[in-house]
C-alpha cells in the first residue's frame, strides 16, 4: 500500500512538473506569438481542453486495461505534447502549441487518477492521507516547473523552444516511473462478483457528491484564473520573467505542501471544515491581490491562493471518494474531473481577456462571489449533517448504544 502511494507521488511530481511548466511559460509563449492579446493565454487553455475532452474516455479505458496500461500512455501523450509545442514556438504558430498543449492535457486527464488509485489502494484509515501524499508529489514541481522553465526558455531559438522539449523528457521520465507500478492492472474495473451499481443520473445527484464537485471545481477555477492571469499582469507592472517563475513556485509550493498535513486535518476537524478554510484562504488571495502590485504582493497572494486550492481540492477528492461504490467509480471519477476541467479550461480561456481589460484588481475582486456562493454551500451541508447528527442521537435507545460503543473502545485496566 505505502509503496503504491509512494510511486504514485513520484509519477506526480513529475507530472506536475510537466503542467506547471506549461502555466509558467504557456501565456508567455502565446503572448509572442498570438497578435491578439486577449489569445495569449490559448495554450494554457489548450491544456485544459484536452484534460476535459480525454477525462472520461480516459477512465472508462482504463476501466478495461486497468491503471499501469492506461497511466503510461498518457505520459507518452505528454511527451508527444512537449515536442509538437516545441515545434509550433519554433516554426512561429500559435494554434500547433496549442495542439501540443493539448496532448499535455491529455497527459493531466491520466494523471488525475493518480490520487484516486491511491485511494483505492489504502484502506479507510489510511484514504485521506495516501490522497494528500500523491498530491504532495507536486511539491517538488514547485520547484522543478519555474527552474526548468526558466532554464529552457534562452536555452534554444526561438526563446521557449527549450522549455517545452525539457517537457517531453519529464514526461518520458514519468512513464519509466510507471511502469514500475505494482498490482493495479485491474484496479480501475470492479470484479465480475460486484453488482454493476446506480444510475449515472443516480450517483452525480447525490447531494454530497455535488457538494464535493462544486467545492472541488470551484478551487480549481479560481485558482486556474488567478495563476493564468499573475505572469502577464507581472510583465505589465514592470517585472521579469524571473521574477514571475519564482512567484509561480511559491504558489506551486502552497498548492502542495499543504498535502503532508491536510489529509490528517481532514480526518480531525472533518472534510467540510477544512474545505470552509481553503474558501476563506481564497478570499483572503482576493483582498491581499487587490492591494497592491508588488512582487511581496503577488507571491502572498498566490501562496494563499494555492493553499486554499490545497483545502478544496483534497477535501472535495475525499467527499466524493464515500459517495460511489467500487463498481461506480469509473463514472463517477471522471465526471468530476470533466466538470472540473471544463471550468478550469473556462477560467484559463477568460484570464487573458479579463486581465487585459479589467486589470489584476478588479479581475480579482469578481472572484468574490463564487467564493461566497461555495462558503454558502459548505455551511449549508456542514449544518445539514450536524443536524442528521443530532437527530440520529436523539432517537431511543440510540444514547445507550452510543455509551457502550464508547465503554467497548475504552482501555481495559487491571487490578493492582
């Protein structure tokens, strides 16, 4: 179990590797090629519109050929990607990076399973952390991205040519690490002796599971806007590429560091909670964005930005892991994912445009009431559970059961 999660993490890593690299320089990619600048960020959305088109066809493949078959092809897609972006920044066109964008979506619409597949390895005890380590891998792209971006960018005519082929050997990297993955040929098919489950219509209308989607959709959104937005408003405020890298690594950093702890404050104070925080983490992104456009500015607000993403997006994986069976997951997993990369290619299509017309204040200041709409939401189930809650306890007979349980779990002392 621990060795599964501990691959999955490292296949993360590097893919995020990948992803990240791409939110660095993908705008700034586009900004020089695109003769619009409201185009600038079409890459990025390009990423995005793969992971959303190849999501649920991903999963329902990998119900049929199992996880290692299916996460090793996708990381051979994001090597195609790096070497058809690298291809269209060097011949000059805007729409051939796209495509190869695209192809390293498609890469992240695999690797979205990763954290599901360590769910499903670990037992119940274990869920909420072996999610949070996976998606801890992505610490070290915070790191790796930005560096590896700024590396490749003067490494080869035309500037990004570099970048986006160290991409393709991150991601060729990615499938070696993946193919040392153990005991998961069958992991994304249920057993013949498994009933075949509800209704799509069944499982996706759930209130909890919509709750889990909303909250987890709505992190990524904001954060996808607000991340696709910061190097180009950094450039028109006068900073360097170097300077948007490193702000850009000290977001990656919130997005992931968090997930070395999150997984255990879920389990302690409850998902709900704990998504309630990453909401008012994104709001605080929001008032210290507006304040200024400092360097000291921009990091902060990012380094929120990422840890409330953190919140949402680990606590939102963990709802919707107790609202499917296993014979559900394949449907249920990638309809969350296509619905959350469908916003986040939304919000990676808006950015540009917004950020050129409304500037980084006011671009911020419109997130505020999708924040509250999800604070909303959250307190609603929170408050709708409590009172389950104590209804369940006050039914008869239920308090003398809850006292034997507690008595039954109590340490047995003997005589002295």
């Amino acid at each position: 179990m621990h060795r599964q999660v501990a691959t999955l993490a490292t296949a993360q890593a590097i893919f995020q590797t990948a992803s990240t690299l791409v939110m660095t320089v993908g705008g700034l990619a586009g900004a020089a090629l695109a003769r619009d600048p409201a185009l600038a960020t079409l890459p990025i959305a390009g990423m995005f519109l793969g992971t959303a088109a190849v999501t649920f066809p991903a999963s329902l493949w990998m119900a049929r050929v199992g996880r290692r078959a299916g996460f090793v092809a996708g990381a051979f897609l994001g090597v195609a990607g790096g070497v058809i972006a690298a291809a269209g920044v060097f011949i000059g066109s805007l729409w051939l990076l796209a495509a190869g964008t695209f192809l390293v979506g498609a890469y992240q619409a695999f690797a979205q399973f990763y954290r599901f597949a360590a769910g499903e390895a670990a037992d119940e005890a274990f869920r909420p952390r072996a999610i949070a380590l996976v998606l801890a891998g992505g610490v070290a792209a915070a790191f790796l991205g930005p560096w590896l971006a700024r590396v490749g960018g003067p490494l080869l005519e035309p500037v990004y040519v570099g970048s986006f082929l160290l991409l393709a050997l991150a991601s060729l990297l990615g499938a070696g690490v993946l193919m040392t993955l153990r005991g998961s040929e069958t992991a994304g098919a249920p057993s013949q002796d498994e009933p075949r489950g509800r209704p799509w219509l069944g499982i996706v209308t759930q209130p909890s599971y919509l709750v889990a989607l909303f909250g987890a959709a709505t992190g990524y959104g904001v954060m996808i806007l607000a991340m696709a937005a910061t190097p180009i408003a950094m450039l028109h405020h006068d900073h360097e590429l170097g300077a948007a890298a490193t702000v850009i690594q000290f977001h990656v950093l919130g997005m992931f560091a968090p997930s070395f702890f999150s997984g255990s404050l879920i389990s302690r104070f409850g998902v709900r909670r704990v998504m309630l925080a990453g909401v008012a983490l994104m709001g605080l992104h929001v008032a210290v964005a507006a304040s200024g456009v400092g360097f000291g500015t921009f990091a902060a607000a990012l380094v929120l930005l990422g840890v409330g993403w953190n919140f949402l997006y680990v606590g939102g994986t963990t709802l919707l892991t107790t609202t499917y069976a296993p014979a559900e997951r394949g449907r249920a997993q990638a309809t969350n994912d296509m619905i959350i990369f469908v916003v986040g290619l939304l919000s990676s299509l808006a950015a540009g445009a917004m950020v050129e017309r409304f500037g980084w204040r006011d671009m911020n200041l419109m997130l505020l009431p999708w924040l509250a709409a999800a604070g909303l939401v959250l307190v609603w189930q929170e408050a709708r559970a409590v009172t389950g809650a104590a209804r369940q306890e006050a039914r008869p007979g239920a308090r003398a059961r809850s006292c034997q349980a507690r008595r039954s779990k109590r340490p047995k002392i003997g005589r002295l």
